[in-house]
C-alpha cells in the first residue's frame, strides 16, 4: 500500500494561489466548515496500476449495482426492508417505466485503504458530491508534480453521456435547493461545463418541473417550456416534503433523461445488503469490498467491532466511529437505534490504515471512484484526521503517475 499512494505536501510557499484557484476556478465556495479548512495542503500521490485497479474495481460493483436495481423493480416488496420513508415505498411501482438505456447513471463508491488492502464503505448513490472537485483540483494541483496527472473528468463524462441521450442544443435542468450555495456551486459548475458545449441549461427547484405525458416542463417564470434532460442534486428523501402541488412524484415515471434517475434510492439504502441473498444474482464485488452489514438490533449492546449508520444517512453523519465522535454524541445516536432500529444498519468495523505525510502527519484517507453508466469516471479525494469521514474532512486532488514515469 505504502508504494502505492503517498500524501504529498503542495509547496507552502504556494498554498495560498492554490486555495485561492480551487475557491474560484474549481467553484469551492464553501472552503471552510465552521474553524475548519476543508481545502488540503497535500495531494495523492497514486502509481497507475493502483489506479487501474481501483477503477476496475468500481466498475464492477456498477454493474452489479445496476442489475440489483433492475431486479428490485420487479421486486417492490423487497424494498419494504430498506427502511425508506412510506411515501417513497408508495411511489416505487412507477418505477416500472425504468429504462437504463435512456438515462444517466452516476455513482461514487467510496474505498479507503486498510492494511495490504482496500474496503468500501458506501456508495453514493442519489446525488454524490464532489464533482468539480473530481474534474478541476487534480488539474490545478498537477502544476506541483512533476510526473503526475489529473485522471478522468466527470463533468466531461456525464456531458458525454447527455448528448448520446438529447438533442445537440437541448436545455437541460439542473435541480437542487436553489437557497443552499453548497449546492448550488455544483450545479452551477457543472451548468457551466454543459453551456460552453452548446447547450441549454436552466438552474431551477425541484418543484419548477412539472410533467407533460411523463415529459419534463420548466414552469419557472421567463424560461416555460420542454426540458431534454435532468441533472438532480436534491436528496429523494427531501422531495416527499415538497408541497403537495409540486407532483414530486413525477421524478419516478419521467421519461426525459436523467441523473439521476428515482432507481437510483435502491442503492442508497445502506440496508440494500441485508436483502442480497433475496435476490437471484451473484455480488462477487460488492461482497468483497463491504464489510459485514447487519440489522442494528442483532447488535446491541454495540461493540468497538461495530458501528451504526442510518439507512439514508450522507456526509459521515450518524456514523458511530468511537474515535471520531464524542460521548454524548455516540449516547444520542445509539438511543436513536433502539428506538428505530430499522432506520439502520450495523456495519463491521474495518481499520482505516492512516497516511503519513512527508512533513509527518498523520491521515486516514477516502478515495471516490466515480462511475457514469457503469464505467470509471474519475477520483474524489477527501482526507481526516481521525476514521469518520464527514463534513470536516479536507477535500484533496489525487494524481496519476505518467505512463513511463
């Protein structure tokens, strides 16, 4: 492990031009959370077959992803054990329309290294993050390595992908909570990317569409009309609280082209592998890579062998990794279990194996693998002082060892 990927520092002389070009050419309008500064001072360094693999790796539980969906929508019944919320179980058999061939999708799986190596510990199913953060911060960091390289783009792949699904000028959504500039800034990247190919796009809520013969329709005032394809950055659990006159609903049954499309809340479910064996399939990577997952009640009292996640939990919040989280909070979540243990899951702990810097701190590291329609789209890179990874992490380009290098 250690030959195959290293935390490399960027010159100090030179962070601060660094930060100042991922906070405004890479759309970072967010670099801090609260004290902290979410912007690394280092950069992975990763030879190309750990790359190689990684990718192959991602791709395959893709794959297996897609075809769990698949038979998940003959299955409905089965998604009662996935601890979704009832209007989203009520909604599924719209699902039956589902046509992967006309959509877009997009997933992150997050791998971290351990000892001679590598667990999953998720994947980010619905609306991964960490987009322009894939597509520009390798760039700008490549300028420090000599003999490293930025690898894919995931802009430039999901763009790719678009325009073999819509017309050469088509207008494409892109939703999200318009009130929240997290969100926004990577829609608006993103937006971005797609206008200076040509097309249309349109910054719009999840309830300034509506649905016209399963046809998706901008309603928002100045830009009416038909939409050729959705790009959505809102949770599908936060769709259920829109008004009822929204018809959120129609995110489920649409047949303009989308990513991602409603399938998509299957995977998210952290609880998707406690119906694995009812399905009539094999999951070789997938069982591989992610550690044993069990009902949370079949683990109480918890143990340090295990930790606790909600079913639909994101950002590393509700994780109960003993060194990362306090006291009080660790008691507040495990009462959150026993009271609804079927909003949860209970993961086998793996040992995140820690990188030292070459000025000697100490990091435990996620890699996102990014995949668009079942093939490698690029790397996240986020970097923590403790075994959590959430909103506190630090977001870090990774680079790619030159062919010949």
């Amino acid at each position: 492990m250690n030959n195959s990927l290293r935390l490399a520092s960027i010159p100090a002389e030179k962070y601060s031009d660094y930060r100042y070009n991922v906070i405004f050419r890479a759309y970072k309008w967010d670099p801090q959370v609260g004290d902290h500064n979410t912007i690394a001072k280092h950069a992975v360094l990763m030879n190309k077959d750990t790359a190689e693999l990684l990718e192959t790796w991602a791709e395959q539980m893709s794959g297996e992803t897609v075809l769990m969906e698949e038979e998940l929508i003959n299955k409905i019944p089965l998604a009662l054990e996935l601890g979704l919320p009832a209007k989203i179980y009520k909604t599924l058999h719209r699902l039956s329309n589902y046509n992967r061939d006309k959509n877009i999708r997009l997933m992150r799986f997050d791998f971290h290294p351990v000892e001679d190596s590598w667990a999953v510990s998720e994947v980010n199913s619905d609306v991964p993050g960490g987009l322009a953060e894939t597509s520009v911060f390798p760039e700008i960091a490549s300028a420090y390595f000599e003999g490293f390289v930025p690898g894919r783009s995931v802009a430039k792949s999901l763009l790719e992908a678009f325009r073999t699904r819509i017309k050469d000028s088509g207008r494409i959504a892109f939703v999200h909570a318009t009130s929240y500039s997290d969100d926004r800034q990577v829609m608006q990247f993103l937006s971005d990317v797609f206008k200076t190919q040509g097309l249309d796009t349109i910054l719009t809520a999840p309830d300034h569409l509506r649905w016209n013969n399963r046809k998706a329709v901008s309603i928002l005032d100045g830009l009416e009309g038909e939409i050729d394809g959705i790009v959505r950055f809102f949770p599908l659990e936060w769709l259920v609280n829109l008004p009822g006159n929204s018809d959120w609903q129609g995110y489920y049954d649409c047949e303009t082209p989308s990513c991602n499309h409603p399938v998509a809340i299957f995977a998210q479910s952290k609880r998707l592998p406690l119906i694995w064996d009812k399905l009539n399939m094999e999951i070789p990577a997938w069982r591989r890579f992610l550690p044993e997952t069990r009902e949370a009640k079949s683990v109480m009292p918890r143990n340090t062998d295990w930790v606790y996640k909600p079913a639909l939990g994101r950002v590393g919040e509700g994780i109960t990794v003993d060194e990362a989280v306090p006291e009080k909070e660790l008691k507040l979540i495990e009462k959150e279990v026993c009271k609804q243990p079927k909003d949860w899951i209970a993961q086998r702990k793996f040992r995140s194996l820690p990188l030292v810097t070459d000025d000697g701190e100490s990091y435990h590291l996620c890699i996102g693998v990014f995949t668009v329609n079942c093939k490698a789209a690029g790397f996240y890179g986020r970097l923590s002082q403790y075994p959590r990874i959430d909103d506190r992490a630090k977001d870090i380009p990774i680079l790619i060892e030159k062919e010949g290098c």
